[in-house]
C-alpha cells in the first residue's frame, strides 16, 4: 500500500464511499503504472490524501466499476486490464483499503474496453458483465456469492465493429437486466435484453442521426415516464442525444445540443442539480 499524491493518466473516474465515512471518494486508474488510485474525502480538508493499489505488472487498467463481490457490506472494485487476459477483482475492506484481490482469467479478456456490475440473476449480489473488444463479445461472470464466480457466459455481437462502452439498465420493464453497447467506431448503438440466465439475445439497432463516433452512453429515466432512456456523447461535431425509452422495446431520438468548437468531452455523469426531485 502507498499513500501520497498521484498524478496519473486516467482512463474514467468513479466515486463512492469507501470507508463507510458518509463522504463520497474519487477512485481512477492510472493505466501508466497499472494502479488503481483513490482520492479519500473528509469533511475539514476535501481530499486529503490518496490511496495506491498496483493491479499488477504492465496490465494498463482501463476501466472500472464499483459494487459488492462478496458477503460482506463494503466496497469492492473490479477492472478490466486491456493488455491481460484476466480481470482483477479488489475486495475492500472498509477502510478504503483492499486486503485482498482475485483474478478472472479467460482468452477473450485481452483488449477488453468496459466494465459493469449488476445482479444478473437476481440473488441480491453483483455479478459482472465485460465487453471483449477484440472478440465481438459480451462475457457475463455469475458470482456464486462469495467472491468466487462460475465459468464464463458468452453473448455473441453480430457486427464488425469492436464494443466500447456498455451500460446496465432495465429497458422493456421486464425486471431483468439489458445492455447498451456503442462501439469503437460508427454511430451505432446495440440494445441486448437479458433473459436472467446470464445471457443477452433480441438485439435491437439504433442509428444516430450524426455518423461521428461514439465517447460516452448513460442511462436514467429523464423524462419521468419510469422507462430508461440513453443519454449519448459523440465526437466532431460534439453532440448530446436522448433516445427515449418505451416498455415495448421501442426508442425514439431527439437531439438535445452540439457543440461546433473544438472541445474535449469523455465523460457523462446524472445528477439531481435543482432538487426537484
């Protein structure tokens, strides 16, 4: 363990209480070094001091996601390494630290983009769910509970184009989780429904209407209809589309702006900002 100050090349940013104090944290890779960075906020100094985890040697962690693994009630953290052909699995410890970690080996795991935790098959603990860039595919690990996790489950996407960037939500109301995924190139979003079983089939197409590339997706019910919609970031021009979600499986788009300067935007996050809620 090293604490200090960090400067790191960061690939995505998550945040959430790691040390059960009431405060939010920042946590980010640092693909540079393969480490896995934290930023620990308290109330009198803001972010006082950081916390380093090495993932292991040359694996270039590239994202992230944030969850429970285990049977206990902290903060675990999975990544994904995109030169390995394992995941890494940091189990917290509720300190902000990480005791312990756990490897999820597989070929198809090398080039992997994004990474996400949800319980699939509806036994109260995260599951995980990986896009594998250089396979065309979706691996779904089912957690036994424990921490330990069964053999891979395997979607296929039918395209030529490598997933990027892949989003959980329910969106046909059926109580079991979907997928978004966008992809490396093009301006092309998959809709996958899950069956609960680990398995995403009955895909549905959807085309922006700007070709450019793909920076960012996000769910949340945004227009307060209790369907998930997908929020979407593209590059050049830098444009910000909502495709409303219907509970038949049905989306419809509307841009909301675009920006014409020659920005950078990576990153999409929701938030209440004018508690109308």
């Amino acid at each position: 363990m090293v604490r200090g100050t960090f400067i790191a090349v960061n690939d995505i940013i998550k945040r959430d209480d790691f040390n059960n104090d009431n405060y939010i944290d920042i946590s980010y890779t640092d693909s540079h070094s393969s480490r896995l960075l934290i930023n620990m906020r308290n109330l009198s100094k803001g972010f006082s001091h950081s916390v380093s985890e090495s993932v292991g040697y040359l694996t270039y962690p590239n994202a992230l996601a944030i969850g429970h693994l285990n049977n206990d009630t902290y903060k675990d953290i999975a990544l994904t390494n995109y030169y390995t052909d394992y995941l890494t699995i940091c189990f917290g410890s509720g300190d902000g630290k990480f005791e312990r970690k756990k490897h999820l080996t597989t070929n198809r795991l090398r080039y992997s983009r994004s990474i996400a935790l949800a319980d699939i098959n509806h036994d109260l603990v995260d599951d995980i769910i990986v896009s594998n860039s250089d396979h065309n595919t979706i691996s779904v690990f089912i957690n036994r509970g424990d921490g330990n996790f069964h053999d891979e489950k395997l979607s296929y996407l039918l395209t030529d184009f490598s997933p990027e960037h892949i989003v959980l939500g329910d969106l046909d109301d059926d109580d079991e989780v979907d997928i978004v995924i966008s992809f490396e190139f093009g301006n092309k979003l998959i809709i996958s429904f899950g069956n609960g079983l680990g398995y995403f089939s009955e895909t549905n197409h959807l085309y922006l209407e700007d070709s450019s590339d793909i920076l960012a997706i996000e769910l949340s019910d945004l227009n307060s209809d209790h369907h998930s919609d997908i929020l979407i970031v593209q590059r050049e021009p830098y444009t910000l589309t909502i495709v409303y979600g219907c509970s038949d499986r049905s989306f419809h788009r509307e841009k909301i702006f675009s920006i014409r300067k020659s920005v950078s935007m990576a990153w999409l996050d929701i938030q209440f900002i004018n508690e109308d809620h």
